[in-house]
C-alpha cells in the first residue's frame, strides 16, 4: 500500500518518482508521539530512494536524508512551499547522527545512491545538501571523486533551512550549534525511560517474591512490606538515571556520564535513607545504595548515545571502564540484599 505522505509521481529522465506532501497529517503527529515513547521506533522509516518535494526541475536543490521517517518528516515539512528532491540514504532506519557515527549514513551509501538514480541526469547543478549532523560520516572530496557532485553542509535543524537558503547557502555559527537544551532533553527522556520496559516488569516482581523469602521459610506479608520498598527503591534508581540526570545534565559534577548518574542515584538513595526505605540492617542499606547507584549510572550512561556532549570514542572509552565496575556493584548488591533477608 501506498505511503499516506506520497501524493503523486513526477516524471523525471530516468522514470517517475514519488511526490510528497510537506504538511503532517494526524497520522504523522500521532506516529511521532509514539515514536518519542518508543512504541515503533526499530520500524519507523520510509523506503531509500529519491522523492520530489513541489514541482521539481534539473535546477532545484537535492537534500540528502536518513530513512528514520522522523528525520525524513522534519526535512520535508521544513521545505513547505519549496520545489525540491531528496535523495533518502538506506540507514537501516537509523537518524542522521547516530547513522553517521556507525557509518551507515556515509561516502560510500551516498555515492551509491547517486549513482543507482542518476542523478546526474536529473539535476544539472550537481550540489548535495546534506545535513551538519551527517559530516562525520561523509567526505565530501570523495564523493566529489567518486560522483562529481559536490557536497554542501546545511545546518544542524531542517527549521533553519530558509534562513540558509536566504544566507547565499552558507550556515551562520547558530546554525552549526546544537544548545542541547532542558527541552531538547526531555524530548529524549520517553525513549530511554522505556529503554528497558520488559525488564520495569520483570525485575520489580523477582524483588518482590524474594522479599518474602527469610530465615524461616516464605511470608506473603514480608513479600508486601518488603517487596513494595524494594521495587520503590527500584524505580527511583531506574527514574534517577533516565530522568534526573538527563534534566540536570549541565549542573551535575563530573564529566562521566556514568558518574552523574552515580551522583544523583545516590543523593536519591540517601533521600529514601531519611524515610526509611532501604532498610534497618547496614548491610541492607549498604546493598541498597550499591544497588540504586549502579543502576541509575548505568541508565545515565545508556544516555550518552543522544547527547551532543560526548563523543563515539569517549563513549567507548567510558563504557569499558564503567560496565565492569557497574555489573559488579549490581551483583554486590544483589548478593548482600538476598543475604539481609536471613538475618
């Protein structure tokens, strides 16, 4: 069946491609507030190929683009009014940036494309737009090689397209700044809050059947007393790393995700310490803080593939110094809480 966004064909040397409409429907509203909670999100694309944006001719601009249809809606409502095509990459329904990093939105992809459509039979100009956030992954000098299309970054935010198109196709120093706002940030929230659903689910019950176990068998009122602090605990250490610290991000101490992380879960954990939460034997509330520490710096790390604040080797460098020591707090902390439950 037919894309809703696809609307006609233009016809074109090399045969017809799809025309699509600039204007979001209910559907695309809809689809994209699933997608920020993460309901689709493996399954959010449109299929890679060229499209035509207006009424295109050899004289229009040729933006490239991901396959994430979130990426691909934001370009083509941005170029409303516009006669344009865009040449969509095959990144495996990856966005832009994190496409770029894993090199499937790169040279080679992009000189394939152009290539497979010929689109020098289709433009006469020979220029690629291609998104800011893409230059990690394409080098221009070879795709100008390669292809003779010469590449052209736009800005970072489709929005900015007009002004750059106004600006003689040049980006101004605000068009190349991601800020990585509070608001920016709370729109990453949902996806990592429901990062690991299935295991909201099955952890907090494993808590909660083995807060009834004790010394002298198995009590359904330890399992409801226990149990119901035991998956609070849970859920502040899960909340503290995809929520607090993400919102908090640029006043939190240390560079480390994984640290932030460890710093909020554990001034949470001293909060639920004040109330009571964590138990009354100090190897319970030893085990407890071992337990909401790791978890939430963990989660605050999982974090750092959608921020502008790190890097593809600074992540890589964090996570094989941090996940040894976070598996093993979680597994100290495991072991010492089980145990607490015998004394």
């Amino acid at each position: 069946m037919k894309p809703h966004y696809i609307t006609n064909q233009i016809e074109t040397p090399t045969g017809n491609v799809a025309q699509v409409s600039t204007v979001w429907t209910k559907k695309d509203l809809l689809s994209t507030i699933k997608v920020r909670w993460s309901i689709g999100r493996m399954d959010y694309n449109v299929t890679p190929g060229l499209y035509a944006v207006g009424n295109p001719d050899a004289d229009s601009d040729l933006y490239v683009s991901c396959n994430f249809k979130l990426s691909f809606d934001h370009l083509r409502r941005a170029l409303h009014t516009m006669n344009a095509w865009i040449l969509v990459l095959d990144t495996k329904g990856i966005n832009v940036w994190c496409a770029a990093g894993k090199g499937t939105f790169g040279t080679k992809e992009l000189a394939f494309r152009i290539k497979e459509h010929q689109l020098e039979k289709i433009v006469n100009h020979k220029k690629l737009i291609v998104p800011q956030l893409g230059a990690t992954g394409v080098s221009a000098y070879k795709v100008k090689e390669e292809t003779g299309f010469k590449v052209i970054y736009g800005p970072v935010k489709a929005d900015d397209i007009p002004a750059f198109l106004e600006n003689g196709y040049k980006t101004t120093p605000e068009m190349r700044r991601i800020n990585f706002n509070l608001w920016d940030r709370m729109k990453l929230i949902p996806v990592e809050l429901f990062y690991a659903k299935y295991y909201l689910i099955l952890i907090p019950a494993l808590f909660f059947i083995l807060a009834g176990v004790n010394a002298h068998g198995f009590s359904v009122d330890s399992s409801w007393s226990n149990g119901s602090r035991a998956i609070l605990n849970l859920c502040v250490a899960y909340l503290s790393g995809c929520v607090l610290t993400p919102i908090l991000l640029p006043i939190l101490p240390f560079k480390r995700f994984s640290l932030k992380g460890l710093f909020t879960g554990w001034l949470l954990a001293i909060l639920l310490l004040y109330f009571n939460f964590l138990g009354s034997s100090i190897l319970e509330i030893v085990s407890w803080f071992l337990l909401i520490g790791t978890i939430s710096s963990f989660m605050a790390m999982n974090f750092t593939g959608a921020s502008t604040f790190t890097s593809l080797s600074g992540v890589q460098k964090e996570m094989k110094i941090s996940l040894p020591i976070q598996i093993l707090g979680t597994a100290l902390g495991l072991i010492g809480w089980i145990i607490s439950r015998f004394i």
